[in-house]
C-alpha cells in the first residue's frame, strides 16, 4: 500500500505520544508535500534536541551541551532559595509566573509506590547534597498537588528536618477565574484551611 | 450501550492524551472498571481532584462499545483526607490500593472485596488509632477471600490438631502453620499466630482499637510474604517505600 520509506514515516511517527495510525498518515502524507527545507528543518531539529540537550550537571533541569541550565548558570538569582519540582517541565511552568527568583531541582519524577517508583529513582541524594554544599535557606516543595506529589512532599519534608531550613509546601487552592460552586471538597477544604487575613 | 450508576474506590490513573485520565476503580456492583475522566489535567476541570487514587466515590458511568467506560459525573463519598496527609498512612493506603488491584476482576463484582477495601480504608483514615496491622489484616483477610486462607488450627501438612502438637513453624507454599516435627519455611512464635487468628476469627475491630501488640510487625511480614506468594509478584508498594 505505501512505499517503504513512507510506511517507515507512518510507523516512526505513530510512536509518538498522543498520535494514533490515522494521525501518522496524515501527518505523514502533509511532509511528503512540504517543500524539502522545511522537512529538513523539521529532522535538523530533532537530531540537534538530542545531540545537544542534556540535564544540567546540578538541577538536573534540560540544559544545552553537558553545561549549567540558564538558571543555574546565572548569577542574579537568589542561591539560598530552591523550589524543588518533579520534572523541567514544570520549571518552564513556574519561570511564566516571573515571581520565583531562586534556582531549581527537578527530582526527575514522583514517588510512586504502585509503579515502583521509591526515593532511589529519584533524584533526592543530589538535592541534600546541594542543601549544605550551596548553603540553601529555604527549600520550597512545589511538587503537583496529586497523591504521588504530596507523598514525595512530605517525604521531602522528612528528610530535610534535620538540616535546620526552612521547608514550605505550594499553597492550593481554588483557581483563579474559577467557579465556587463546582470546586471539589478537598481543593475547597485546602483553600478554606490556606485563608489569609485580607489588609484593609 | 446504557449509562450506570456505582459507588467505587480511585486505585489508580494513568494520563492519557493531553488532558484525560485513565481512572481504574473497584466498583460496588461493576467489578473493576477502567472509565475515561475527559479534561481530568485541567485547572478548571468539573473533577477536579474528585478522581484521584484513594477516593471513595459515586459515580455516573457511560458504557459504550469500547472497553473504556466514560465518567460524566463524580461525587465524593469520603476522600480520606487524613490517609493522605500522613506518609505512613499514605503508603500502606497504596498497598491496600496495589493489593486490590490486582484481585479485582474487570466487571467482575465482588462485594466482599469492595467492602472490606472500604473498611480498611475508614480504618486506615481513623488518626487515633495505629495503623500498623491495617494492612497485614486486609492482606489475611483478602487471602481468606480468594480461597487461600492459611491453615492456623492444625499441622498444614501433618494435620495433627493444636491440641496434639505445638505449632512452632510457618510455610508459606504449605499455606500455614506447622508442628515441631514438619517444621519449615520461617519459625512462628505463639503470639502472632493467636494474633492471626484473632484477625480472621472476628476480632479484628478489637485487634485495631488496641496499640499494636509486639508481634505486630511479624504478623505484618508474614502477611505480606504471604499475600506475594499467593499473587506470585511482588508488592511494590511495600518494597519500594520500605524505607521511608
């Protein structure tokens, strides 16, 4: 039906997450009419992602060519204050709040005890060893707020007692432009428990 | 092709595309069922964490041609929120979620399970009480269940009553206790195997009302060799948490 070369595309493609036989083809067959820079561009790309990008030698955030990530490489941030997080994605997610100025560590994951997933998975031996080593005061657990994400939270917690610094947990709560009324019971019941005085 | 109604446990999810969950739950009158939470990921979801592991819920189902059912609606019996803000409690809550996964048939139902999973976790989520034999006594009792209930009253292989012999051993492919002269498999003091048999004789609401008793943590390994014995597979959720 196909020729080798584009069945080889299709089954490449249908790899991907998210894309199923139908979407391979037609992803597929729109390459095959693109002009050859574009494709080209397109294939140039993927190979320079996977030459190029490695986990950053402290954070463990993507970074470019076995160096520092940007974060960690620049000096205006605040060296004192970490905001651990599950996955780099999740630093891109709290770098569009533009109200973090501290650095990262990304645990390469959660605890997940049904998949297996205990603290040796995990990056947590390199992060108590950037505690005493970068002289951290603050350690911010911003892991996502799900059963795995708050199990890792409060082992987290656990572990750094000992090293005297100030360990804080991401507030949850309702989100903003959302509606009371179809707010579940326990993100409700966090919001009520999180309530601050409002300045008059 | 009909919608449903059930109350069921969350034992896990898995992501599925880029804002859906794949919810497995064990269901009062379905069995296990698999149902797709649609826009579950999202901040503004009508979900919201209604639909996370552990949560005890009601549920409204659309069953269509595929395997996976659809959730329109969900409301929460009781979420357990003292299981989840404890690590202690939030681990063996996995393994009695790991545990029931695995012995759940796929609209299979099986009320005993569903009740006893329900009870287990209303017992894990009492703060007042330890929780240490809640899930060596759900592991028993599941056994119990399943038709491999160990053999506590006589010699597994000799058959000679307590009265006769002393049970001094315990064999968990024999599937229970064992006299001085069959003795294999590891030693069992007197303690926990009358704790055993308190667990599976009807006491067990007065087993967990009292502090853990010093055989405690005997009767929870052998519990839960034996629960891996009788799955053949390992129990992640213990062994990969043991040492937290």
């Amino acid at each position: 039906m196909y020729t080798p070369p584009l069945r080889a595309l299709i089954d490449e493609l249908g790899r991907l997450p998210g894309i199923g036989p139908k979407s391979a083809q037609r992803i597929a067959f729109h390459l095959l009419k693109v002009p050859i820079e574009d494709a080209l561009r397109l294939s140039d790309a993927i190979v320079s992602v996977k030459e190029r990008t490695t986990l950053c030698a402290r954070c463990f955030n993507v970074a470019e060519g076995g160096e520092l990530c940007d974060v960690c490489a620049d000096d205006r941030r605040e060296a004192t204050t970490l905001c651990v997080v599950e996955d780099p994605r999740d630093i891109v997610a709290v770098e569009r709040t533009q109200q973090f100025r501290g650095r990262y560590h990304a645990l390469q994951g959660a605890l997940n005890p049904l998949e297996g997933i205990g603290p040796e998975q995990l990056r947590i031996k390199e992060l108590l060893v950037r505690i005493e080593e970068e002289g951290i005061t603050e350690v911010i657990l911003c892991t996502n707020p799900n059963l795995e994400g708050e199990a890792t939270a409060m082992y987290l917690a656990r572990l750094l007692n000992p090293f005297g610094v100030t360990v804080t947990r991401i507030a949850s709560g309702l989100p903003v432009g959302g509606d009371l009324e179809y707010a579940d019971e326990l993100t409700l019941g966090r919001a009520l428990e999180g309530r601050r005085l409002v300045e008059p | 092709m009909s919608l449903f109604r059930d109350q069921g446990v969350v034992l896990r999810t898995y992501r599925l595309g880029e804002a859906d969950r794949i919810v497995v739950l064990v269901t009062e009158h379905h069995g296990k069922v698999r149902a797709v939470a649609k826009g579950v990921r999202r901040t503004a979801s009508k979900f919201g964490a209604r639909l996370e592991p552990l949560s005890h819920v009601a549920l409204l189902l659309w069953q269509g041609r595929s395997e996976l059912d659809i959730i329109n609606q969900a409301e929460v019996i009781d979420h357990f929120k003292t299981i989840r803000e404890d690590l202690d409690r939030v681990t063996k809550g996995f393994s009695l979620l790991e545990v029931a996964d695995q012995l759940a048939q796929e609209r299979h139902a099986d009320k005993r399970l569903y009740d006893m999973l329900v009870g287990a976790l209303r017992a894990l989520s009492n703060v007042e009480r330890d929780p240490l034999l809640v899930a060596p006594a759900f592991f028993m009792k599941c056994l119990v269940l399943e038709g491999a209930g160990p053999v506590l009253d006589v010699c597994a292989s000799c058959g000679e009553p307590e009265s006769a012999v002393e049970l001094v051993a315990f064999d968990l492919t024999e599937g229970g206790a064992l006299c001085r002269r069959c003795r294999r498999g590891r030693p069992i003091s007197p303690e926990a195997l009358a704790l055993v048999r308190k667990i599976l004789g009807g006491s067990l609401a007065e087993v967990l009302a009292n502090p853990p008793p010093a055989c405690a943590e005997e009767v929870a390994a052998l519990a839960t060799d034996a629960m891996e014995v009788h799955l053949d597979r390992r129990l992640r959720s213990v062994r990969s948490v043991a040492g937290l």
